[in-house]
C-alpha cells in the first residue's frame, strides 16, 4: 500500500511516498508538508492519517520540497513553492491514472501556500489547516512576545481558574507584568501583505475550500484574529495540538478529509 517514488522540480529531484490502496476512488489528497517538516510529519502523524486514508479507497501523496528531507534543492521557502507543488501534482496524477479529482492539504505555511498558489495550479479543492500568517520577518518576535488572540485566550482562561483568581487577589501576581500583558492582548492586530495575499489568492479558486482550526493552537488564534470573521468554510477542533494530535483530532481530522474527497 506504500511505496517511494522520484520526480523532477526543475533541475531537482524530489521524494515523495504514495499511500493507494490496489483499488482506488476517483480522488485523492495531495498532502503538503509545512515547515522543513518531512513528509512523515509531526511525531507520524501525516503517514498514519495517510495510511487510514488509503485504506478507505483514498489515495495519499506526501513529499519533500526542494532542500527538505530526501530532497534536493535549496528550500525556497514556503512562498515560493508553487513550483513544487505542480510537480508533485503532476507525480501523483502520473502515479494513479484513476485519479479525476485532487484536494490538497496543507497544515501550517502549507496551508498559506496553498493559498497563495492554489487557484493556478489545476487543484479541484482545498483543505487548510491552521493557516500560518506571519511575515519571515515577523516570525521570531511573535513567537516570543505572544500575539494578542493568544494572550487573550491565556487570560480568559486564567480568570476562569479559582486558583488563579485567588492568587490576584492576594498579591501572587506581579501587577507590571500583568499590565504590560494585558496592554498587548488589548492590541489590534495587524494584517500584513502576505495575509492579504492570501485572501486575494484565496478568492480567485474554483473549487471548495475548508479552513480547519485547532481552536487551543496559537497559531490558528493568530489566523482567527486576522481573518474574516465568520467565514463559513472555517470548522474548529478543540485541540490544542498544531498538527492536531492524538486519537480524537486525529479522527477528527480524518473524518474532514474524507468529506472534502467525497
């Protein structure tokens, strides 16, 4: 059910593994890795998910970009991957001549990449998992300062803990970093070029598109916070895992990938 392949981005070679069942359905999953995360995914994840996928009929393409993995190259960064993308799509659709429909999927900068490169490369849907929404530049600070959507998050949930309240109340709580913190989480966020992008980006695919949000994870607050609100193609988990982790996001999130192939 399993097996590696190769295939040409420009002068590179890339690596990619292909989960099919000997019978397939007409549609498969394109799974774009984020990060210079490989293409077994965080903690495996990625290859269980595509395994069960596969199993139910689905096939499953996973793969390294340029300079990532197994891969050659130099990786590009998530921005400039459309490349890398087409030429694992022609792979696949090469790999299993059944295929008549590809949804992508992409967590993370995966998902930000799709959506700026989705809409020109021939894809027939979209699955976006906690959309990455920061500039290169704006990264460090963010990570380390805490985006206010996050902070406030924190907070609500410090106010709700009797403990917590106890301890404001009697003084085990330092008052500066408590003002300076909640002067941040107060703060409008900012949405920069690249999250304009990919709206603009976004709005010009044809087909469906489903934003899924791990609703404890800083950065889907992050994306909420920039985000249209209210969009109706955003569904949320209650975990707080990124790559959505453990047995009930992870059939969760299954259960929404086999709704976006069918």
């Amino acid at each position: 059910m399993r097996r590696h392949l190769t295939f040409p981005c420009g002068a590179d070679t890339l690596v990619g593994t292909l989960d099919a069942d000997t019978v397939t359905g007409p549609a498969g999953i394109l799974l774009v890795s984020g990060g210079r995360e490989v293409r077994a995914g965080s903690w495996g994840g990625q290859a269980q998910i595509a395994a069960r996928l596969a199993a139910a009929g689905v096939p499953v393409l996973r793969y390294d970009r340029r300079g990532v993995g197994e891969s050659e190259g130099t990786d590009p960064g998530f921005q400039h991957t459309r490349e890398d993308i087409t030429a694992a799509l022609a792979a696949f659709r090469g790999a299993v001549p059944p295929l008549r429909r590809v949804i992508a999927f992409g967590n993370c900068d995966a998902a930000a990449a799709l959506m700026l490169h989705g809409a020109d490369l021939g894809l027939d849907g979209l699955g976006l998992a906690n959309p990455w929404t920061l500039e290169t530049e704006e990264a460090d600070a963010a990570q380390s300062a805490g985006a206010p959507a996050a902070l406030r998050q924190r907070y609500l949930a410090k106010l709700a803990n009797p403990r917590e309240v106890m301890r404001l109340l009697t003084g085990g709580v330092n008052l500066a970093n408590l003002s300076r913190g909640l002067r941040q989480a107060a703060s409008a966020p900012v949405k920069s070029s690249l999250v304009e992008g990919m709206a603009a980006n976004l709005a010009r695919f044809p087909g469906p598109v489903t934003i899924l949000l791990a609703s404890g994870d800083r950065t889907a607050q992050m994306f909420e916070a920039v985000w249209a609100p209210g969009d109706p193609r955003i569904q949320r988990h209650a975990s707080s895992g990124h790559s959505f982790a453990g047995e009930d996001a992870q059939g969760w999130l299954f259960e929404r990938l086999l709704e976006a192939v069918r």
